[in-house]
C-alpha cells in the first residue's frame, strides 16, 4: 500500500510547479483529479513538440492524474467543485493570489464545504508584501531571486539555470506541505492552509550563499563551475573533452595529488589545507589545468576513481536517460497511453521500502475521466451528465 493512498486531491493547477506538486502526491497513491477548463485544458497542452497528439512537456508532469473539465466560472462548475471538495482531503491551485476568491473559491469558503480540507496555494510571491499577485513565472523569479546573478561566468551575462528549478523546487516544497498538512490535520482536526511561494523558495535554496551575506556582509557573485569555499572543485578540460573534479577535504587532496602524478602538490604550503587552496585558487587551477591537458577524460576518471576521488564525465541527456544506474533504479518507466503510444517517463526518485511498485495511469486526455468522476463519484446520471456538457459547464 502506498503512503497516500485513500487520499483524494483536488488540482486546480496547470504548467509546471503546481502539477509537479501533485504529480508526487500521485507518485506516493493519492487519487488526483486534474479539474482543467473544457476545451482547452492546462497551458502546456498545446506547448510543442508533441508525441503523437500529446504535448512532452504535458506528459512529463501529469502522470498518475484523472482529468476532469469543468467551467468554474459558471454556477454549475462550481457547483460540481463543491460536491468534490465535499468529498476530497486536499486542494491544490497555483492561481494569481486573488483569482480563487474572486471565483467564489476561497480558502473561507472551501473551509466552509469541508471542514478537514486541506488548501495548497502556490504563486510567484505569495499573497503578501508588495509584489503580492505579480504573476510568478520560473524565468522571471530566478532573476528576482538572485540566482541568475549567481549562475554564469564572471565576464558574462547572467544566466538561467538549465531546467526550470524555481517552478520545480516550489512543487516539491508544496507536495511535503501537503503532506505536513494532512498530517497535522488528522493529528488537530480542522482544516489546514498552505501557501508557497516560488521567491521564497529560491531565497532559501540560497542557503550558504545567501549566509555569506547576512553573516559577513559580503554579496556572492558568478563564478562560473567554481566553489566560493572548495578547491580544486570544478570543470576541466581533458585533452579531448571536459569532466568534473570534487576534492571536499585534505585526505581527498593527499589521494587526489598521488593519482594525477603530482605528490608535489600536496606538500607545497601554499596548497596544503583548504583556506590555502581557495586563497591561491588560481594559481592551483591553472597548474591543475596543464596536468589534465596532457591525457584525454577517459583515463583520468579511471585514475581518480581507483584512488577514491569524486570525478565524473559531463553527460548529454540522453546519455544520462540510457544509462545503466537509471535503469537498474527503476527510473524510467513505460506507460502505455491511447494515444501517444508507448511513453517512457522518469519515475519518481522517492524508493520507500513500505510503497510497492503499482501500474501507474498515463497523462490523462483532456477531460478523459469526467463522465467516471461524474457518475461513479457524485452519482450524476447519463442524461445529467448530457445536459452539463450540453451547457458548456463540463
């Protein structure tokens, strides 16, 4: 049995943080009923390419999810909802702070038709301070954040992270508030509001960063592949491509230095401890970089694996998708979808030895489960279920 199961969640949310959010709360057992508007359904729908008649970027966050559409701005939509949240232990939605309560769908009010619901809001800013309702796009808050500032070389732009980390690190704050709040809930009663904010989860990502600056007063800048406060621990350039290099303390240094054939290195003062080597950093770098010119990646990452030391070969995604660890983990999946085809996906990373593996649900077509949902949960006949598709409701 899987941690969540017989948990019914509500997603009102679309793009990526808030369906990340409850794609893991799927991952983990709870039934998650994607409510998306009829005819259109969530944004990234119609966001190409596509695989078959399904958009990628839909399929690789709505796994495990019923979808059911319906038309909140109408009486009978909302009307539908309620009976829902009657029914349902969370919602999730990643609306402009203001939309649900302009909807009728506030927190008061959801609290009101369920007295245990537990409500998850994610937005770019949250609901106070004065960027509050400023629309939270993942480019715009990793430049707000700081992060952009942190990400690139000193003599050029600042730049993106390669994946949209601000939308994906809030889903993965939301779905563990989700849970804390559904544990503290059947350990208090009552219902239990959450908000997460896509700002302030990149400003506690921060972490020894931002500390830098509120102990020290220093502002950290790009740095490029370097580490503020570890040498060497960066990017070079074998004789015929790049790999990556991670020497955390003395002892990895000492075995570091053997295995290049520099023990030199390790006796010289100004490289013998770690304050040394991030004082004379450049000095390190650029000797280290002569040394590794001279072979190709290939035969220093078999060096350095025979003495211990963290090193690694700059994959391609694809390399990485095919690889033998993922696969022996159990990472990628195989979904049979009716219209895509045979779907691969990457699984979640969460192995619980108390959650067996079960048949996951493909991402749902849009509106592939409303008449289910309709009539087998809220008990609505064809001929009711006829007339709401009739009135656009569904």
């Amino acid at each position: 049995m899987k941690p969540l199961e017989g948990v019914r969640v509500l997603d009102l949310s679309r793009v990526l943080a808030g369906p990340y959010c409850t794609m893991l709360l799927a991952d983990m057992g709870a039934e998650v009923i994607k409510v998306e508007e009829p005819g259109r359904g969530d944004d990234t729908r119609a966001w190409p390419p596509f695989q078959g008649d399904q958009a990628t970027y839909f399929l690789s966050v709505n796994r495990g999810k019923k979808s059911l559409t319906l038309d909140l701005r109408t009486d009978g939509g909302r009307a539908i909802l309620r009976r829902l949240v009657e029914w349902s232990d969370a919602l999730v939605e990643n609306f402009r702070p203001g939309t649900m309560e302009r909807l009728g769908l506030g927190y008061e009010t959801l609290r009101a038709w369920n007295p245990r619901l537990v409500c998850c809001s994610l937005s770019g800013f949250g609901s106070t301070g004065p960027d509050a309702g400023r629309p939270g796009y993942d480019l715009i808050v990793q430049g707000e954040s700081g992060l952009m500032d942190l990400t690139g070389f000193p003599d050029g732009p600042p730049v993106k992270v390669g994946i949209a980390i601000a939308d994906l690190a809030t889903g993965i704050m939301a779905a563990l508030g989700t849970v804390l709040a559904l544990v503290a809930r059947d350990r208090n009663g009552g219902s239990q509001r959450v908000e997460v904010a896509m700002l302030d989860v990149i400003a506690a990502l921060l972490t020894f960063q931002g500390q830098l600056y509120l102990s020290m007063g220093q502002t950290p800048t790009r740095r490029g592949n370097q580490h503020p406060s570890i040498v060497p621990y960066e990017v070079f350039r074998a004789s015929d491509s790049y790999f990556t290099v991670a020497v955390a303390n003395n002892s990895l240094w000492v075995r570091f230095c053997d295995a290049i054939g520099r023990p030199d290195l390790a006796e010289d003062s100004r490289f013998n401890c770690e304050a040394s080597r991030v004082e004379h950093r450049y000095t390190l770098v650029t000797i280290l970089q002569g040394v590794f010119a001279q072979r190709p990646a290939g035969e220093w990452l078999n060096r350095l694996e025979r003495a211990g030391v963290p090193a690694g070969k700059i994959k391609s995604i694809a390399e990485v998708l095919e690889s033998d660890q993922l696969r022996a983990r159990g990472m990628i999946l195989s979904l049979a979808h009716s219209t895509a085809g045979l779907l691969r996906v990457v699984g979640s990373p969460l192995q619980l030895g108390t959650a067996p593996e079960g048949m996951e649900l493909p991402p749902p077509l849009l509106g592939e489960h409303t008449e289910e949902i309709l009539g087998k949960l809220l008990g609505h006949s064809a001929q009711e279920i006829a007339d709401l598709r009739q009135a656009h409701v569904i």
